[in-house]
C-alpha cells in the first residue's frame, strides 16, 4: 500500500530534469524518455534528446549524429548559459555610473527625435542624423530604481531565455526588441521627449520567453501574470513610462521568439535570422516615415 501511495504521489507530480532537479519540464528524451529541461535539450530527428545519449551515440558503437548539444533553437550549449546575460548588466551598470557621475552624459544617449522642433530644421535627435541614440538609450538609466527593476527583470528572465535559445538567438531577439521598441516611440512619441532604458528590450525577452514556454507546454501563468502586472505600471499615467518602447519591444519578441523556437530543422537559421532582418526592416521603414514628417 505505501508503493502503491508513492506511485500515485509521483505520478500527480510534475517531472523535474534529472539533470537539473530544480527545474520543471514536459519533455523527456526519445532515446531514454528522462526528462530534460531546454538546456539539456538536444535536438534530433525526431523530438530531443538528453546529453547523455548523444554522448553515449546509439547503442551500436557508432558516433552519433548530434556532435554537440544543442538547445531546443539549435544553439550550442555553453558552460556558462548566463554569459550574455551577466555581460548586458553589467554594460548596463557601467553606462550608469558613467552617467552619475557626469549627468551632461544623459543628453548625448538617450532618445528623442528632434531638436528644435518644426518648422526649424533638426540639429540634433533622430531625426537630425543621430541614429546612434536606439542603441544607446538601450543601456542608459537616470533613476536607481529604474536600473535596479529592470536588471532584476533581465536576470530572471534573461538568464533561462540565453540558456533554452543559445547566446547568439538571445542576442538577437534581445537587440531587435530593443530597436524594434525604439523605432515605435519615435513614431509615436513627441519629437522633444526623451527615452531611455532597458525596459523595449526586456519587454521582447518577455514576449519570447511565453512562446518558449508554450512550446514546452509549460505553465503559462507565472509569466502571464507578471506581464500583466508590467503591463499595468506601463500604461499608468504616474509612471510616465514609454509604452511604445514596451509594446514595440514586446511584439518583437513574440515574432522573433516564435521563429527561434519553431522553425523547421532544415531551414532554422534562415527562418530565425531571416524574421528579425525583417522586424528590423520594419522597424527601419518606421523611422524613415518619421523622420520624413520630422524634416
């Protein structure tokens, strides 16, 4: 009676990778049906398999297909899945500290598209030729609580992001969202108000870490509610908050992590770098059409 409990307990639980037993998953390796989580996930023909079995080839003495893990993208599994990650905040928290200590700093990165404004002819902002600024209002921060919320954010949700996409799918989707939610509040915006931030970015890394996890058919709801709770303080009035920059950012990530996380085998990098050039054209189409109204 008490292994009949026990059987009935575990088969109630969710499996947990025998790897990694912190973490959660649904999928388990075709060869000897273990469950891994996505870094522990190879791909192969037909589903995934788990490290071990791919080391261990298939039983025949042969080599086998896969030569090195790979991640559920098809990227190449790192010693350390958070490198990216930890190197974005610290990029982050350079540029913070440059800009405490000098604040004139804050007025050559951060976004806005026209100074003066029309009819004057732009000497400065996008519009008058400063398309740097979509990069560099990417890592620029004014307030301590604004860095301190969204490195937090872009620990916990870019840290499993890198490790399930592989470092270069993550930096993509991270630098496409980033841009693409640039490009949206210079559309919408007022040419005079400034951006800045980290928070398009991370907005993609949200939108790309819920396709992820209904790929592996995991649990929705934790991701679900925190965007909607970032989604609340973004379209709070008091916040002053860029909306654009977090929709922008949030429906880039969407796109782009569905590609990395479905496309076909055969045609996986082109499909996947092929839909962020097109985000990115997308995006650079925007800012033409404002500049034009700008100019």
């Amino acid at each position: 009676m008490d292994q009949a409990a026990g059987s009935a307990q575990d088969a109630r639980s969710v499996p947990v990778c025998y790897r990694h037993p912190d973490r959660e998953t649904g999928v388990r390796c075709t060869r000897c049906e273990r469950p891994i989580c996505p870094e522990c996930m190879v791909s192969a023909s037909v589903g995934f398999q788990c490290p071990d079995c791919v080391r261990g080839g298939s039983g025949t003495g042969h080599a086998p297909q896969a030569s090195r893990p790979r991640t559920i993208a098809g990227g190449t599994v790192t010693a350390d899945p958070r490198l990216l990650t930890k190197i974005l905040i610290g990029i982050n928290l350079a540029v913070f500290i440059a800009i405490q200590a000098d604040r004139s700093l804050l007025d050559d990165v951060v976004l806005y598209g026209a100074w003066p404004p029309k009819p004057f002819t732009p000497t400065s902002g996008v519009a008058g030729g400063e398309w740097y600024r979509f990069v560099t209002s990417m890592f620029a921060h004014e307030q301590y609580w604004h860095i301190g919320f969204n490195m937090l954010s872009l620990w916990w949700i870019g840290g499993p992001l890198e490790a399930a996409l592989g470092r270069v799918r993550y930096l993509a989707v991270y630098f496409v969202s980033g841009l693409a939610g640039g490009a949206l509040t210079y559309l919408l915006a007022s040419p005079t108000t400034a951006s800045l931030g980290a928070s398009g970015a991370i907005f993609g890394l949200f939108g790309a870490t819920a396709v992820l996890m209904r790929r592996l058919n995991y649990d929705m709801r934790p991701v679900i509610a925190l965007l909607v709770i970032n989604l609340i303080f973004t379209f709070n009035p008091s916040m002053h908050i860029s909306w654009e920059a977090h929709i922008g950012g949030l429906v880039a990530g969407v796109v782009t992590g569905y590609a990395m996380v479905h496309a076909p085998r055969e045609r996986r990098s082109l499909v996947q770098y092929g839909t962020c050039a097109v985000v990115l054209a997308l995006s650079v189409a925007l800012v033409l059409v404002r500049t034009a109204q700008l100019t």
